[in-house]
C-alpha cells in the first residue's frame, strides 16, 4: 500500500515507453483488435499482473485513498459489483483482521482472504439488511466501480452510469453509518453535477476525482462523498424547509 503524503503519486514504474502491436486481426473485429491493443500497451494492466492484482482498477482506488485516505483499519466495507475483485482486494489489505468487506456481484467471484463475497443483486428489497448482518453493523464505507453495459451511444451511457451510481447511493443511505462516505463511478456528460447536488444533502463533503489511472481519454470520473449525515440529517433539513 502506498503511502498517504501528498496529491496523487507515481505509477509506481510504470513504462511510458511501452508499444505493443496485435500481429494480426484474423477473427477479430476492430473493436476488439483496438481494445486488445490498448490492453497490451496499458502500463496499468502490466503493473497489476506484476504486482498480484486481480485488475487495473485496483490503481484508481489505490490513488484515490493515497489523496484522500479513504481506507482505514477495522472498517466496514460494502464494495458494489465487486467482480474480478480489485478493490476488495486493496480494502482488504488496509483494514486487516479487524474489519469487515463484503463485496457483491451479479456474477460469483473467486474467493479472497479477508473478503466474503456473495452473488448479490444490490436491488434486491432485502440487500441492506443482509449486508448489515453479514457487516456485523453499518458501513463505514460504499464503494462501488460499476458500469452500466456500454451502448457506444455517449449520452446513453452517461445516462445510465450516472443512474446506475444514484440509484447505489440510495443504497448507501440505507447501511451507512453516520460520518460514513460513498465512492462510485460515473462518466462526465452534463447531468453529473445533479448526482453531486443530491448528494450534498447527507454528505458534508462531495466531490469529483480523476485518479491517475483512469485514462486520460475516457470520460471516466469518480463521485467521492464523505461525512455521511444519517437519516436525522435529512429529517433536519426538511424541518428547516
């Protein structure tokens, strides 16, 4: 794990200097061959086969709690469409023995040391209250790198990861505890800046992150909101309207 001193840090050896080729295109479409492409020149992909993570993403959340300190030991953890595992696994490796991660997917996912995880639809009515119990209490932390299917539509993707991250924000509400945060995906587009206001009802403080290794070409960004009020700070608000 990295350390915490400063803004975002190094790649950690990461080559710039990587160019890598697919030698040929037989039985791929383009979309694949570019994607593949993109894959083998990723410095990020060969970091974390090098370093024993289980995706590239385990970097973004690495970054974000190297700002922002997001991960602490003895925490409760609930980590939304956990599948392959990557963040699970850098949580796991902060909170240690003393805390709890619970990851959940719609797929099942290859079992870790210090991480339960359960075929889950976070949807489902009764969610909350078996991750709580499986939690042994409320979450100290929601996170969540989902994605909606791409489209290749912009707007309809923008759409639907931006309604996919309010709909498990809603979900936060229900198992955080107070002066607990909320991390999620979304994808810059023009309605984003709606989730942040929403969220700035029950969180003290919202806002947008890029980690380094998102990439720089994608629309990709991260709503990072701390200082969960609990269901008495909403109640408080409408009593003051």
């Amino acid at each position: 794990m990295s350390d915490r001193r400063g803004g975002f840090g190094s790649t950690g050896g990461v080559r710039g200097d990587l160019k890598q080729r697919v030698k040929t295109a037989r039985g791929r479409t383009v979309s694949q061959k570019r994607w593949l492409e993109r894959q083998l020149n990723d410095p990020y992909v060969a970091r974390a086969k090098r370093e024993g993570y289980r995706s590239r993403a385990a970097y973004k959340l690495l970054e974000i709690d190297e700002r922002f300190g997001l991960l602490k030991p003895g925490q409760r953890i609930v980590d939304l469409g956990a599948a392959p595992g990557g963040w699970s696994q850098v949580a796991a490796r902060v909170v240690g023995p003393s805390g709890r991660i619970v990851g959940i997917d719609l797929l099942e996912i290859e079992p870790m040391a210090g991480v339960e995880f359960i075929t889950l639809d976070f949807l489902d009515p009764e969610a909350p209250e078996r991750l709580t119990a499986l939690l042994g209490g409320p979450a100290d932390l929601v996170m969540s790198d989902m994605a909606a299917n791409a489209t290749g539509h912009k707007k309809t993707d923008h759409l639907r990861i931006i309604g996919l991250a309010e709909t498990a924000a809603e979900f936060a509400r229900e198992i955080l505890a107070p002066g607990g945060a909320y991390l999620a995906k979304v994808l810059q587009g023009g309605t984003e800046g709606a989730l942040l206001t929403d969220l700035k009802r029950d969180f003290a403080l919202v806002r947008h992150i890029k980690p380094p290794a998102s990439r720089a070409d994608s629309s990709e960004l991260y709503v990072l909101a701390t200082g969960y009020r609990g269901p008495a700070g909403r109640a408080v608000e409408a009593d003051a309207d």
